[in-house]
C-alpha cells in the first residue's frame, strides 16, 4: 500500500495540467478503487467490460484534464465519466435489464460507494500501521494468519490492533461530521 | 448530516473499495509516456513522408523496426489516424 500525498484534488489537477507525471500517477492511484467498484459494485460490469471501462475512463481524464472548470470537482467528474462509460458497455453488450432498473440499483450504490470513498479519505489520515492493517484485513480479504506472517505480527495482537485503528477512523469521521469542505486533506 | 460509524459498518464501507487489478493501474498511469511516445511518432510521420508511408502500409513492423514497444494504446491511436490516410 503506497503512502497518500497530502495533496489537495485541485493541487493533484494543477500539476497533472503542468504535465507531471508522478502527479498523474497519484491521480490514478487515488481514483483507481472508486472508478473500479462503480464499474463492478455499481453497474455490475464483468472484468474485461471493467478493464474497457477503467482504461477509458482513465484514457478521457488524461485528455480532458484541461476542459474541467473546477479542479475541485474531481470526484464527481470522474464519477459521471465512469458511469456513462458503464451505461454505454452496458447497452453496447446487449443486456436485457432496462436503463430505469439499472439507474435505481446504481443510484443506490453510488451513495454507498461514495461514502466509502469518504472513508478512505479518513483512513489516509491514520498512521501507516493503522492504513496498511485495515488494508489488508478489509479490503484486500488477508487472514489474521496472513496479516501476521507479512507484517511480523504476534497473530493473538492483529484483531485487538484492528479494532483500534477503526476507532481512531470512527474518532477520525465523527471529528468531520462538523468539519468545513475544504479541509478534508488537512493534516 | 452527521453519521455514526459501528466497526461493522466501517468494515463493508473499507470493502467497498478493493485495489483495482494491478496491471490496469499500472497501465493508466502510463498515459503520459504513451502520449509521449504516440507524440513523437506523429511528428517523426509529418516530417518523414517515407516513414509515414511506411506506417500507413503496415504499422506495427514500421513500429518495431523503428525500435518502438508495441503499445496497444499507441497503435490504436496510430490506425485511427493512418487508417484513411
């Protein structure tokens, strides 16, 4: 698991335009989870239709960095691209669901998916140990045994440690509840 | 709003967002060098008419005796340009 810059989506967006490409790189890195569970969580999209999608996606951001009025808007740019991507592999694959069904099942999600992304804003604030462990344990499906052989973990200490460090999340989340927009990345 | 999070409702958001597979990652972050490299040949075809006459008959063996890694996304772009040329 990589460290988080604390870049700011507008900074990301500036320097992406100035044609850096290890900015670039921490922008697909940031947005590649998101763009991945709108295409499979969302819409539902197998792999290779996911894999289409992803690269297109991707593809339309790199070249359409410049048109995006406010640098801010990344997400929500990035969440309309993604799914009118989805719409189009899906109607393009001949699929017998109806666009109302498919609209009322993704709006449902994206809420869910958006709120995740939320999450994973907040857990970039946590230590490296307290990211890493929640990483793996969550999102990249490893077992205690695992966990412990990789990290060199007494494996009797990894549920007591997980459950510390989504307190310091749950602590981390509720301290935004009250938190103005714009100071999301701030350390 | 204000939300309250219980572990287990952290837990399925944390799953929601699982690492995209690591090739296409990689493959998105590349984007700048194959447009790089996608630039560099453009040019090379404006400026060589032989060189472009030679992409334009058969692409990828131009592209490899050019000395160019074969990029899918650069050969893609390439045949949209050249195919009706």
């Amino acid at each position: 698991m990589t460290t988080p810059s604390t870049l700011s989506d507008e900074e990301l967006v500036q320097r992406c335009r100035a044609g850096d490409p290890d900015a670039w790189g921490e922008l697909v890195e940031r947005y590649s989870r998101y763009v991945y569970a709108i295409c499979v969580k969302g819409f539902r999209l197998s792999e290779e239709d996911a894999e289409d999608v992803f690269q297109d996606v991707f593809a339309r951001v790199f070249t359409r960095l410049d048109t995006l009025r406010d640098a801010a808007a990344l997400r929500p740019w990035i969440a309309q691209l993604t799914r009118r991507r989805c719409l189009d592999a899906i109607s393009g694959g001949g699929k017998e669901q109806s666009t109302a069904e498919i609209a009322t099942a993704e709006a449902t999600d994206m809420e869910e998916i958006d709120e995740a992304f939320a999450v994973r804003e907040a857990v970039a604030t946590l230590s490296d140990a307290c990211r890493d462990i929640l990483d793996r344990f969550f999102a990249q499906d490893q077992s205690y045994r695992t966990i412990s052989e990789e990290l060199g973990l007494p494996s009797g200490t990894i549920a007591s440690r997980i459950a510390r460090c989504l307190r310091k999340l749950r602590d981390e989340l509720e301290g935004r509840n009250e938190a103005p927009e714009g100071s999301r990345r701030e350390r | 709003m204000t939300r309250s999070y219980d572990e287990e409702r952290l837990g399925e958001l944390l799953r929601l967002l699982r690492p995209a597979p690591e090739g296409w990652v990689r493959a998105a972050q590349e984007l700048p060098f194959a447009r790089l490299t996608l630039d560099e040949i453009v040019a090379r075809a404006e400026a060589d008419l032989e060189f472009r006459a030679a992409l334009i008959a058969d692409l990828e063996a131009t592209l490899a005796r050019a000395g160019y890694e074969p990029d899918l996304r650069v050969v893609s772009e390439l045949k949209k340009r050249y195919a009706e040329s």
